[in-house]
C-alpha cells in the first residue's frame, strides 16, 4: 500500500510492500498468534482507545458490542476513543461514531 504524505512523499507499507515484491506461487512464512486483545467485561472499567495509525476495526466491533448492550448498563464508565483521518473522506464510520458519542456510549 502506498500513501501519500502531505509533503508529496510516497510511503510504502512494509508488509504490503514485501508481499507485492513476491512472485506468484512464491512460499512464505507466515504465523497467527492467538490474542489476549479484550475488553473489560465490567461496564463501570474506563476505558481508552487510542488508533494510532492502526486501523479502528477491532474498537468498532468493542463499541458495537457496547451499543448493543448500553441500554441494559445500570452504571457505567465513560468511554475515549481517539483516532485520526488525513481527509474527511478517510472517515469511514463517521454517522456511527457521532451518534455513539452523542448518546453516550463513548
């Protein structure tokens, strides 16, 4: 994958860059590590979640579990999520996200 900074500069992703340079059919390694990657069962935990130039899709689906379950919390923590897009266009889930921030889900 290649990106274009705001100086004009192309960034090469490593990983993508790397498969791309492989012929077809080319072995390589390759592993799956199981994860530990949760969230919090207890609503009343704060949590923060930070997207740092990783991609948003596993938040998403921690928030759309929260949603679905938010009505029925008794007491809970408030939630952050921060993240970042180059353009507005790069804003993918956008009327999800306002609307979980506007009813209080984060």
């Amino acid at each position: 994958i290649n990106a274009k900074k705001n100086e004009g500069k192309i960034e090469k992703g490593t990983c993508s860059s790397y498969l791309r340079s492989l012929s077809p059919g080319t072995a390589f390694n390759a592993r799956v590590v199981k994860s530990s990657f949760r969230c919090p069962s207890d609503p009343t935990f704060p949590v923060v979640l930070i997207g740092g130039g990783t991609g948003i899709a596993p938040f998403m689906a921690f928030m759309e579990e929260r949603a679905a379950e938010f009505a029925s919390y008794s007491q809970y923590a408030k939630w952050h999520f921060f993240f970042g897009c180059r353009t507005k266009n790069e804003f993918l889930y956008k009327d999800r996200i306002e609307k979980w921030d506007k009813d209080g889900v984060i």
